[in-house]
C-alpha cells in the first residue's frame, strides 16, 4: 500500500525545509519527529488536550505568532507557512551549538519549573507566544497574573505542578521593559 | 338636506364604532375575554402532608419543564430567579419563586399558582410577559402544577430581590391581555385517541412539560407560536433550532430509538448537543425516565415515523472537493477522523452528523468560526473545539463548509466567502 503524498515547502526555525514528498493525511507532529528528527515537540494526548505538542506559526506580516497544536493539525497546513519549533528558541553558532537559551527557557531553569520535562517544550512555546503579544499590546500590571492564567492556562503538567512555570513567566514579564504598562 | 342627513348618520355610524371598538379594546384591557383554565378544586390549600408526598414528584416535573434554566441565575441563589432575558426593548430577568414570602412566592396560595403557570397571571392580577412559557405550561395537569408547587414550597426561601426589568413602558403588562387573546389557547387539547398512550405521554412531555415549541416553533409578526407551523424550527440567538418534525428529524438522520438516547446524553452519532440545547439537556431532558425519554422520542418522531431518507453525497466542484479535504485533513481529521468516522469520547463522527444535514449552514458555520466551550455532559466531560475564525480565511471556511456540508450531509454547496464575512460582520 502506498500513500497517497503531495509536496510540502515550509518555514522551520527559519530554515527553508522541502519540498518533500509527504503524506496527504500525516499529523504536523509525525512530520516533525519523522522527517525533520525534529523530537522535542511532545506527542502526549494525541488529541489536543494537553498542549505538549505546539509550535509557533509566525505571521509574516507582524501580527502576534500563535500557539498551534501539531498533533491535531495536518502537517499541509502549514504549506508555504513559517513555524519555530522548540529547537528554534535558543541561540546557536554555526555548528548547531547553543550559545543561548531564550528568556523563557531560563527563566524556567532559574526557576526549576519543570522535573520531567515532557510538557516543557508546549510551555516555553506559550510562555513565548504571550511575551510576543505582550510586546504588542501590553497589559496593566494588575493584569499581569491574569493574563499568565489565561494564556498557559490549557497546558498540563503531570508532576511539577504550575506554580513555578507561573513564577517564571511573571518574572519574565515583570523584569523584560515594554510588557507591562501603569 | 339629505346630505346633511346622510351626514349626520356617517359621524353616527363613526361615532357608533369608535364607542363598540373603545368599548371592546377596553373589555379586552380589563380581561374580560381572558380564560382560566384553572379549576376552582386548587382553591383549597395543599396540606402539609400533600406538600410532603407531592415534592419529590415535583422535583422530576420541574426538571422536565426545566424551570431551573430560567429561574436559577448562573451563579446565583437557587430559585432566586435573576436570568436576563435581553429583547429589542428592554432586559426582562427572571423573577425568584423560593418560597420567600417577601421576595419570592411564599405569600401565594396555591390558586395564584397554578393562575400563574397556566393563564400567565400572577397574584394580585399581575400579567406575565410570555417569556415565561404560559402558553406551552397552559397543557400542565393540575396534578403536575400541584407537584410542582409542593417542590417549590419546600425549597429552602431565598431573600433576593427581583431585578427590575428596563422596558421603557411598565403598564405594558396589562396589554398582555391583547396578547393573550390572540397567542393564548382557550382549551387544552384532549388526547388523541387514535395514537399510542406513549405518543399522547410524548406529546405532553413536548408541548405541556418541555414547552419545546418556545423555541423550534416560527413565531409570527405578534411574537406568538404559528400552530400551522408547529415544530418546523426557529432562529433562536442567531443560529437555527431545527426543524423537529417527524420529517425534519428523519432528514437529520434521528431513528425514534435513538433519539431518546441523544435526548438523555446530549451526544450520538448524530454530533452534540449545541448552542441553547446544550443547556436543556444538562437542566433537564438528562433527567427523564427511559419511559419518558422514549415517549418524547416516539412522539417527535412520529407514529409511525416515516422513514429516514437515504443521504447522498452532493456534487461539488473539483477545486472546492480537493480545498475542502486539504482544509478537513489539516484542522478537523485530527479529532474528527480521517473519513470523518469520530473518535469515542472524544469528538462526533462526520459521516452521520446531524449538523452537516441542517438546511442553512449558518449552525456550522457558527462553530466553524467559534469552537465550543468544553461541557460537562451526563457522561463526562467533552473537551472544546477550537474555533477557526482567525486561522483560516472567509474563503477557506466556504470551502471548508461546502466540503463538509456536501461530503456528508447531503446538502448544496451553496456557501460563499461572502456569506462568512457576512456572518463574521453580523457577530462583530
């Protein structure tokens, strides 16, 4: 039996990936893991409930990036489109070595936010989202705790629990200028 | 001279009808043509012995007449009343029917009760607006408004105040006497001796307990249910409460047996319960007995029910067919199924949803743009759908639509990106 496939070109932490021969009806998240060895994206639920499986479509035209879910949406959704997955946060020279964890992801090891880590990747991914947004359209300070509650709100953790991810993320909002307003 | 005559007798004859007419209107005003179908036996007051052994059969009846999805505010006091009913002229709120003697029914005797249910007329002569569903609790057997009134009595009081409505015109409430002369039935159908006890039993639980014509019934230019088109479905906060005709449920793809079951777990191959009937399922239908759940069924769908027609895939365009499955496989197929078979527990098939079969697209398109919330139903939790309107274009969602809407629900492909932006604008 052979699948049917359709060529895939797309954007993945800024490198031009395809066009690849890939299969009509394969999940974004196999994609990532199968054919890009992309493995950080966490496949937990399998059905959108836990958010350990997102990635951040980036808007090319400076809208806010969103959150999406990659083991419910079909990797040609994201055809001609720009995605940074968990490996694309940090910084790397010219071999691929991190140089540089990202705000988020140190502010969650200052933090120890997280034991296991298997929901790690689809926080720092909606921790980053809501930074991004903020950087747009900034909260008031009385609104800070809410607005962290709302937007981390879907992701499970199993183990840790949420309070440190919470304190983390405040503090990156707190102490980064421009998210916070009054 | 003859003119002045003839004259005389038009300012006459004017005169004459302008007094009849006055006359009448005034006659109309005072109630003079309103008709209790209240007996004078619920005059007696219920003992406490009656009110003891009556309250737990009051319990169930007000669960199927759903009083509780008006009457009790979301976070509010139970039976404390507090729901806003938002209309083009002002915000109705429910009122409190603890048995307060101050702020809520408490002071009323059992006559004032059952006046209230069943003729719309509150103690002391107070009209009620129709938002309270007289005219379907008008069918109710005094033996059920008498239960239903001994559960309300042993309700714990609730000292809330009734919120003050904002209708610009407070005496507007006596023209419900017009109102009523129109839209009110003077009798109460008799059982039809021709059906099946459980088809008359059904047609109660529909018309008198469930009062599901408030909503799935056209109403006409006065407000009040057209009988000439009973049940054949409604615009109710902007989405479509379905045809539920023993035609339009079988169009639906709703087997009689089946049915009961979806009226109780509120989700079926045939989808989920959506929109407001989300809510009547978790307040009320989840509540009735298998005999019940079945009769309502067996009358809604009819005796006999005519048979299911055979749902055919509608034609679409090649470049609509190929957008719309690149469109399911990428944000539905990964809850939905790939040939659109569901996942148990999870989220309703496609292939026998009843949402797909609806005539207008305007319920899918809804959700297509909203998502919906996760719910709590009798079986357990359902997690939310995601809502689409800022991940895909107005064109896509048409495609999108078009493709589900002919794939398996039978219907034209007849939905344009006009139509979702349209859409969009009227929700925005």
């Amino acid at each position: 039996m052979t699948l049917p496939t359709t060529p895939l070109s797309l954007v993945v932490n800024g490198r031009q990936v395809g066009p690849i021969d890939v299969p009509d009806n394969l999940m974004m998240v196999d994609f990532l893991h199968e054919y890009l060895n992309l493995t950080g994206s966490r496949l937990a639920c399998g059905q959108g409930v836990c958010w350990a499986c997102t990635v951040m479509l980036l808007d090319t035209d400076g809208a806010p990036p969103r959150e999406i879910r990659t083991c419910i949406t079909g990797a040609h959704f994201f055809a001609g489109k720009s995605v940074r997955t968990i490996e694309g946060h940090a910084e790397r020279d010219a071999d691929g070595n991190v140089t540089a964890l990202s705000l988020v992801q140190q502010a969650f090891i200052e933090h120890f936010s997280f034991q296991c880590g298997y929901c790690t990747p689809g926080f720092v991914t909606g921790a980053t989202v809501l930074i991004e947004r903020l950087k747009r359209e900034p909260v008031a300070r009385a609104d800070v705790e809410s607005t962290i509650e709302a937007a981390l709100a879907p992701h499970v953790c199993r183990c840790t629990g949420y309070v440190r991810y919470y304190e983390a993320v405040r503090s990156v909002i707190l102490d980064t200028p421009g998210l916070v307003v009054g | 001279m003859i003119i002045r005559k003839v004259w005389h007798r038009v300012v006459l004859a004017a005169v004459v009808i302008v007094v009849l007419g006055g006359g009448f209107a005034l006659a109309v005003l005072a109630g003079a043509f309103e008709k209790s179908v209240v007996s004078a036996a619920v005059d007696t007051p219920l003992s406490p012995e009656e009110i003891a052994e009556l309250a737990p059969k009051g319990r169930y009846i007000a669960a199927a007449a759903d009083c509780v999805a008006c009457h009790t505010a979301v976070g509010g006091a139970p039976w404390a009343g507090g729901r806003p009913f938002e209309m083009p002229v002002g915000t109705l709120y429910a009122t409190n029917i603890s048995p307060d003697p101050t702020y809520g029914i408490g002071s009323w005797t059992r006559a004032d009760f059952h006046r209230a249910m069943r003729d719309g007329v509150a103690k002391g002569g107070r009209h009620l607006y129709p938002a309270m569903p007289y005219v379907s609790y008008r069918q109710m057997s005094e033996a059920d408004v008498d239960a239903v009134w001994a559960y309300m009595l042993t309700r714990e009081p609730m000292a809330v105040p009734d919120r003050q409505d904002s209708l610009p015109f407070p005496y507007v409430r006596q023209f419900m006497t017009f109102w009523n002369l129109l839209n009110l039935p003077g009798n109460v159908p008799a059982p039809d001796a021709q059906k099946s006890a459980e088809w008359n039993r059904g047609r109660y639980l529909v018309d008198a307990l469930g009062h599901c014509g408030e909503c799935h019934t056209p109403r006409d230019i006065t407000m009040g249910m057209m009988p000439s088109r009973y049940l054949e479905g409604a615009v109710i906060e902007g989405v479509d409460a379905p045809d539920i005709t023993p035609e339009g449920l079988a169009r639906l793809g709703f087997a009689p047996d089946r049915l009961a079951g979806f009226m109780r777990s509120g989700m079926g191959p045939e989808g989920v319960m959506g929109f407001a009937m989300y809510d009547v399922v978790h307040h009320s239908t989840q509540y009735l007995t298998d005999d019940d759940a079945a009769a309502m069924a067996a009358y809604l769908a009819g005796e006999p029910a005519p048979a299911a027609p055979v749902v055919a895939a509608a034609d679409l365009s090649p470049e609509t067919a190929a957008n719309g499955r690149r469109l399911y496989v990428a944000v539905c197929a990964g809850c939905h199924g790939i040939e659109g078979e569901g996942t148990p527990s999870m989220a309703p098939p496609m292939t026998t949803n009843a949402e797909l079969r609806l005539p207008r697209p305007v319920n899918l398109l809804t959700v297509l743009a909203d998502g919906i919330p996760w719910r709590d139903f009798p079986h357990g939790r359902l997690q939310d759908m995601p809502g689409f309107s800022d991940l895909l274009t107005d064109g896509e969602i048409a495609d999108l639509s078009n493709y589900l809407r002919a794939t398996w629900g039978g219907r034209a492909p007849d939905v344009s990106a006009a139509d979702v932006a349209a859409l969009r604008r009227a929700r925005d």
